[in-house]
C-alpha cells in the first residue's frame, strides 16, 4: 500500500517495503524490454506489420517440444504470463535462457501446446517447474560473456513423452 503526502505543495508518495521489490522486479522487466526493443530497432530498422516474418503460421501442435515459460503475478498468483521461450530437450527437462529466470521467489511453469497466447484453445497444459540450474558462469551483469543457459526440471513428464 502507498500514501501521499502534501508538504509545501508537493507531493511525495511512501511506499511499503513490499512495493520496492515488486518495483524492482518490474524495472527489470522493462529495462529488457527496452534494450530489445531498441536492439531490434537499430538492427532491423524496418517497419513491421506482422508477427511472422519471411515465413509462415505454424500448424497447431506442429512444435510439441516447444515451451512458453511463465510466470505467476505477484498479485494474482493464479494468473500467468508469457516471459520466454524454451524447448524440451529430455524427457523432463527444459532448456531456456538464464536471464529468464533471474526471478527469486517466483512461481514459474511449463506450458505445452500453446498457439496462440492470447487465446485459450483447450490444447494448452501447464507443468511446474521442479528446479532451476542456471550456468554457473552465468553474470547478469556481463552479458556479453555467454552463458544466458538454464535447465528446468518439470515436476513430470509432459503428454508427449507419454507417447
């Protein structure tokens, strides 16, 4: 929770304890969506009238080790969101990138069979993530070295691998 104060004629806004790691997390977040958005621009100035370029719409469940990483809303844990993608690489481990998982004390999952992220289809299933190991050499602050690889245990095998 945040409250004003006017002293002077200014406002000064408090926040809780709380409010300052959600912030954090947040100014994270859109400092990477900054960086490539403007990485993008310099690399690719061009206009950009759909998603999908030099290529074509993928066949539904066409990619099955293909993964959407997500991450639970600090204020809504029941809701979901897109962060990254990964793949399947064994039967119930994912590879994705380091820096998609710098979060602590985040709730993360797996979901399989998604098409489209703004829709529900009924084809989409979720699995938790077990563990998280990130390259050990991994420096969010030097990312020019390498090493933005992480591996993500699922809590079990995705339907998939069932067949």
């Amino acid at each position: 929770m945040s409250y004003y104060k006017i002293q002077n004629g200014m406002y000064e806004m408090f926040f809780l304890i709380s409010h300052y790691t959600m912030l954090e997390k947040l100014l994270f977040v859109v400092s990477q969506v900054v960086f490539v958005s403007c990485f993008n621009h310099a690399v690719h100035n061009e206009q950009r009238p759909e998603r999908i370029m030099g290529g074509q719409e993928a066949i539904r469940n066409s990619w099955k080790w293909q993964v959407s990483l997500q991450m639970a809303y600090d204020e809504d844990p029941e809701y979901f969101y897109h962060l990254c993608g990964g793949s399947l690489v064994s039967k119930d481990w994912v590879l994705t990138a380091a820096h998609c998982v710098e979060f602590t004390g985040i709730t993360y999952r797996a979901a399989f069979g998604e098409h489209n992220l703004f829709e529900n289809d009924g084809t989409e299933y979720f699995i938790a993530i077990d563990e998280i190991i990130v390259h050990e050499k991994w420096d969010n602050t030097d990312i020019a070295q390498g090493y933005d690889i992480a591996m993500l245990r699922l809590s079990q095998r995705p339907l998939i691998m069932d067949t």
